[in-house]
C-alpha cells in the first residue's frame, strides 16, 4: 500500500516473525 507503507513495513515484520519466533 503506497498510502499506508507502515502497513507494509508491518507485514514484513509479521512475515520474519514467523518465519523466525523469537520468544
């Protein structure tokens, strides 16, 4: 979304998680 980049940054973040949980 080139309105809400923030949202993108976001799904990426989500994404890595993941892929890679960090608890």
């Amino acid at each position: 979304n080139v309105d809400m980049p923030i949202l993108q940054t976001l799904s990426e973040h989500i994404t890595a998680s993941s892929a890679v949980p960090l608890k």
